[in-house]
C-alpha cells in the first residue's frame, strides 16, 4: 500500500498538535490522530455541566506556556489565540477569614504578605530578583531538549549555580521552612507543589513550588480568551493551512513497523495509515511503549522499565455551574482570584491529605485547587452566572476505606457523590458562605472517569507520569527514552511524559520537532 502522507501524529492534545505544525512547517504532509471526539486533550474545553457554561476540562491557566515561543513562531494570535490576564493572579484563604494573595505588581503581592510577615514579604522580592535573574536560563532549559548524560558530565559551570543542585532535591518541608516564617506563607507556596503531587515530605517539591510561584509571579495566571480549547483550536487552523489533516474518533490500535522502522499504524477499527517518514506520540509513554509499540519491538528490559514507570497521584474533578459570583470570607480579591488554593495554615494540612490518599483512603479533609473560571473570563457562562472547578487532588486510585469513616463504599461510581459533598461542605462552612445553595448543576469525574474520557490520564492521573527527581529531564520518561527518541528510529515522543514534563507549556512538542529536523536534516528555526 502506497504511503498517504510523510508523518503521522498521535494525539491531539497541545503538544502533538504543537509537534504537527512544525512538520507541517518544514513542508512534510502530516496526518494527525485522535482518539477522542475532539482535539485539545488536556486543554480542551466543553459545555459539562449546564448549556452556555463552558468548563476548561482539565488546565484553565497558561504559566509555563509564557516562557514559549510557539505562539510568536506559528503566529497563533492569526488564529485566534489570545490571553486574557486576571488580577490578583491567586490567592490563599484561611479558615479564619483571612487570605493572602499574588498580584501582577510585586510591591502590591509583598504589601499582601506582610500582614502576615514583612520578613517573609522581603523574602518574596529577594526570591523574584534571583528568579529574574535566572530567567534565560530557565526558557533556554525548558525549550530545547535535555542535554545528554555525557554533556551534563563535562557540563563546566552549571547554568543555575552550584546551590541549584541542592535546592533540587529539597523537600517542600524544608524550602519552606528555611526560606518562610509564617505558616500562611509557607502554606501560599507549598499548594503548587500539591499541582504536580509533590507532597510536603517528597524529595524535589520545593523547586517545585518555589519555580511556580515566581513564574506567576512575574507573568501572571493568564487564561486563554474563551476557554483553554481555543489553544488546540488556533494550533489546528495552523497545521491545517499548512496542509496537515485531522482526525478524531480514530483510536491507534499499535505502530506498524518493518525491517525496524515505523510505516504506519493500524486503528482500533483495522483501517491501516501508511506513512513515508516518521511516527510522533504525544500519548502517555507507558500506552507508546507497552500498546502501541509493544514488548516484541521495544524489548523485554525496555518493556519492564516502563511498567515501573511511576503513574502519580490521582484527581477527581467537581464542575460547578453557579447562579452567581462566590463570594470568599477572606475578602474580594480572593473571589477575584481565577485560581484559589483554601487550606489550612500549616504544612500538615497537606500531609493529612497525601498520606490518606496514598494509603487508599478517601482523604478526611480533601484538599481542592479552585477554579474560579469566571474571574478569569467572564464569557465562560450566561451574564450574571458563574463557573467554577474544583480539582481534588490527591486521592486514590483504588479505595481502600474512608479516613473520616463515613463513606462505606469503596467503588468510584458510589463513592464520588458522597466525597464531593465533602468537598463542598467544607468550602461552605470555612471558606465561600452560602457556597452549597449556588450550585446549579454539578457534575464529578472520578479518577476512573478521567482515564475512561482521556488514554493519557492512567489512572486518573494528569502529569503523564509522575513530575520526581528520577523522572525529569533526560530521566522523563525514562534514560533510554529521554532524547524523544524510541528504540524504534523513526517513532518519537513529543508529550508531557518528556522533558520538561506536565503542564501548558507547548515545550514537549516543539523540543521533539527539533530533535525530528536534526534526524531528517532539516534546519530549525
């Protein structure tokens, strides 16, 4: 059978999109594949809960993305992309009434903390001076691919300085402790470390959180006018006027390979798509590796690697549709906020939360990221409404019992309702009064909902892989698969599940199309 097209892409969340346009870019027929009814992945946007109330799925807010040059490279703004930048950028509530909040303007942010403390209002600007300072290094780190063992190895002067390696490997327990004084503080910036499953005791969160926070610090929490789909949207006008093709509903069953390389794939239905050049994943590397490859081309000892590969902790997902703005006890600019992260003023909040989760327990006082996605885009839902997600993280996959011994079942379809009411229940008593009587229509994603509804969220995860010390830079997803390259020659990686990992940040699929061009030849840039 004749080839119909030089490259096929699999999957069409950003990164496979963002990968597929520069190939498309350098003049080869690229047919992109997805699996769901629609593209976007993980940025993708639906009316879930109630019509004229469009929900972000799962990312709402661009951060890592600003570091990006794809928008200017591919001129996304010709095809509909633009950011809309909400201020404050977040904010902490407390039980107690209380809050702390980020601003766009580091004077008004360190004039938030130092209610709580000036010492530690100081420490936020020493911390945003040395990130400034870092910032080339930083984007130059995240948009090219990783270097290889033996550049690192005879690497002279580390691009960070040498505390960086230190800082690496520090828990969020101790950053937090060493660098913040207050409890309030400590907790404002230990909650992006919980985004990427970082709990307060594991190796690496405080990098974590410290790079996150100064990353909003300085560009904001940004959301993409009209919802985070019009990022794969804009992504999809490129490629197709460049004369690359899609399609959804078209599940990739397994990569067809001869004499060793790739020549196409087969779809779950047995129609098979030829292809002269190359294949590109952006799927979870543990379904590339064990399905669609398999332990027959990649090897036993790849194979086993990969099914160690750790997975990370799950979400559940609560979308609200609301009659009307929340309002937080801890004042407006928190229910301004587009993300809220309520908890409790110490680091053992979070604690609670990861050891039941991790033992199988239903966390007794579940901690949820906010999504106000109204603050940051009024156009998500009908004048005068409101839209809201609250992201629950972390909980188990597999239900072993209920920390607060309350909830009896231990299957995801019964025990889903009665954990979101928990949620909920929490919000209204301590932190959004009045909160249970505004919800219109809720609908929840458990764990298992997620992996049903996206391939790439294995259980219910949405890091494509656990974001740990050993499995980041050439390690993600593994040493022999850090490069973008498989052992098949012509069967790339271009997802978060490589460098630099989860997230909006359109790195993976653009670092991957470089090491693409390299191999075909072809000039980048």
């Amino acid at each position: 059978m004749s080839a119909e097209c030089d490259a096929i892409v699999i999957g069409g969340g950003h990164n496979g999109l963002v990968c597929a346009c520069y190939l498309a870019r350098a003049g080869l027929k690229v047919v992109l594949l997805e699996k769901y009814g629609s593209i976007g992945g993980m940025s993708n946007t639906e009316e879930l809960t109630l019509p004229g109330f469009h929900s972000d799925t799962h990312a709402i807010c661009i951060q890592f993305a600003n570091f990006s040059p794809v928008p200017d490279e591919l001129q996304l703004a010709d095809y509909g992309y633009e950011l809309l930048h909400p201020d404050p950028c977040w904010s902490h509530p407390f039980p107690d009434g209380r809050g702390l909040s980020v601003y766009r303007d580091i004077d008004r942010t360190c004039e938030s903390i130092s209610r709580f403390s000036a010492r530690d209002a100081e420490t936020w600007r020493r911390l945003y001076q040395e990130f400034l300072a870092q910032r080339e290094a930083i984007s130059a780190s995240m948009n090219n691919p990783p270097p290889s063992f033996a550049e690192l190895a005879t690497e002279q002067q580390p691009p960070f300085g040498p505390d960086h390696f230190r800082h690496e490997m520090q828990n969020l327990r101790s950053w937090c402790h060493e660098t913040f004084e207050a409890e309030e503080t400590k907790c404002m910036a230990a909650a992006w470390g919980v985004h990427v499953g970082a709990a307060p005791d594991d190796v690496g969160g405080g990098s974590i959180a410290c790079l996150f926070s100064m990353v909003v610090q300085h560009f904001g929490n940004n959301v993409v006018k009209g919802g985070m789909r019009q990022l794969p949207l804009a992504l999809a006008g490129y490629l197709e006027a460049h004369g690359g093709s899609i399609r959804v509903d078209a599940p990739v069953k397994r990569i067809l390979t001869e004499g060793g390389k790739a020549v196409g794939v087969e779809l779950a239905d047995g129609e098979q798509i030829h292809c002269k050049q190359l294949v590109a994943s952006s799927a979870h590397p543990r379904h590339l590796v064990l399905d669609l490859l398999g332990e027959e081309q990649v090897g036993p000892e790849l194979a086993n690697k990969m099914r160690l590969y750790e997975l990370g902790d799950p979400v559940m997902v609560v979308y609200l549709a609301l009659d009307r703005p929340p309002e937080f006890a801890a004042g407006s600019a928190v229910s301004h906020s587009v993300y809220a992260h309520p908890s409790e003023p110490s680091l053992e909040y979070y604690s609670r939360a990861f050891s039941d989760a991790r033992s199988g327990l239903l966390p007794q006082q579940p901690f949820a990221l906010v999504c106000n996605d109204t603050a940051g885009d009024p156009s998500r839902a009908p004048d005068g409404k409101a839209l809201m997600k609250l992201v629950v993280q972390p909980v188990p996959y597999r239900i072993e019992g209920d920390a607060a011994g309350q909830i009896k079942v231990t299957e995801w379809d019964d025990a889903k309702e009665p954990l979101a009411d928990r949620v909920i229940e929490h919000l209204t008593r301590d932190y959004i009064p009045g909160f249970a009587d505004r919800i219109l229509k809720r609908v929840v994603h458990s764990p298992v909902d997620i992996e049903k509804l996206l391939p790439s969220a294995l259980e219910g995860t949405n890091t494509h892989g656990a974001f740990l010390p050993y499995q980041v830079g050439r390690m993600r997803p593994l040493p022999e698969l850090g490069g973008y390259r498989t052992p098949i020659g012509n069967v790339y990686l271009c997802g978060s599940g490589s460098h630099p990992g989860p997230g909006i940040t359109m790195a993976p699929g653009r670092n991957a199309a470089q090491v693409i061009y390299g191999d075909l030849g072809i000039k980048f840039g």
